[in-house]
C-alpha cells in the first residue's frame, strides 16, 4: 500500500510538471492530466487510509508499520498538493474553470452516493448533485412514459422528465391542451 500511495505521488507530480511547462498542448489535453493527478491523488489517499485501519488493528505485532504509515501519508499528501497545483494551472492556462473542460455528466443520480458510499467519487459519471434529485414540475416533464419507472425502478424518481402513470400523463396533457387552447386564442 505505501508503494501504491508513493506511485500515486510520483504520478500525481509528474502531472503537475507536465501542466506547469505544458509547451502547445491543448486545453483538454491538461484537463485529462490535471483528471488523471486527481484520481492518483485518490489513489495515494486510499492507500495510506488502509494502512491507518491496518495499523490500528496490528500495530503492536509490526514493527515497521509506522515508518510505512508515515510513508503513505507523506505520499497522500504530495499526491494531494500535485493535484492542486494541476487544478490551478489548468484553469490558468485554460482560461476558464477546469469543470467547463470536463465532459457534462449525466443528470441521473449515482445510487451508491445516495447511499454515502460512491467508490468513485470525483470520476463518477453519475450525478452527485441534490439540486438533479429537485422534484420536476408537471409543466417540465414530457408525455413519454419512462421505460424505467413501468419496469419499477426509475433512479430520478419525482425528478424524472418523463411521466410516470397515467394520472401523471393526463395531467401533463390537460396543461398541453391549455397551452395549445391558449395559444389558438391568442
């Protein structure tokens, strides 16, 4: 684990320098290193985590485990400076935030964050947002029925854009057809 934490840091690093004297590479081409130090980053703060646990458990009977805990830390904490750095010069050379760079994520909440436990964090390409989990006005959603909600698991739940029943669907309708009676009146 402290060589896993300590090439993670040497990633990481090697990212920052990269970013740092980028020479003409492309905007989006530092958003995928400055991603990558993050996920080393992670990777580095995993590692040194689970060494923390294991030392809790074994501590007495290894010797060596603190220089290793020491070690990990040490590692994270590069890792987790190095990403930074990637972060900061990234958004200067690009002009803009690093999160415009990024491809858009789905709107389709990430069950395991709902839970607490999402393993991949910053990378999902699920929604971590609340605001994707905001109940939709009937006004907002379409008359199409959501394939998931009649198979019974629809993710988004009130948030879905598609109706969900036939007591939603008519509902949806009666405001289509006030529309579409508004709009021939006026």
């Amino acid at each position: 684990l402290a060589q896993l934490a300590e090439e993670s840091a040497q990633m990481a690093t090697s990212s920052a320098a990269f970013v740092a004297n980028p020479g003409d590479a492309e905007p989006i081409q530092l958003a995928a290193v400055t991603e990558a130090a993050s996920q080393a980053a992670q990777r580095a703060a995993w590692a040194a985590s689970n060494i923390e646990a294991a030392g809790e458990q074994r501590a007495k009977s290894m010797d060596w485990l603190p220089t290793m805990r020491q070690i990990a830390r040490q590692a994270a904490d590069a890792a987790d400076q190095a990403a930074e750095s990637c972060r900061s010069h990234t958004a200067q050379i690009a002009g803009a935030r690093l999160e415009d760079l990024q491809p858009k994520k789905s709107k389709v909440p990430c069950k395991f964050f709902q839970a607490g436990r999402c393993p991949k964090g910053q990378t999902c390409e699920f929604s971590h947002d609340s605001a994707d989990l905001a109940p939709r006005p009937l006004m907002q959603k379409s008359l199409k029925d959501c394939i998931f909600y009649a198979k019974g698991h629809c993710m988004r739940g009130k948030a879905c854009p598609f109706a969900h029943g036939d007591e939603e669907k008519a509902e949806i309708q009666k405001y289509v057809d006030s529309l579409r009676s508004e709009k021939k009146v006026g």
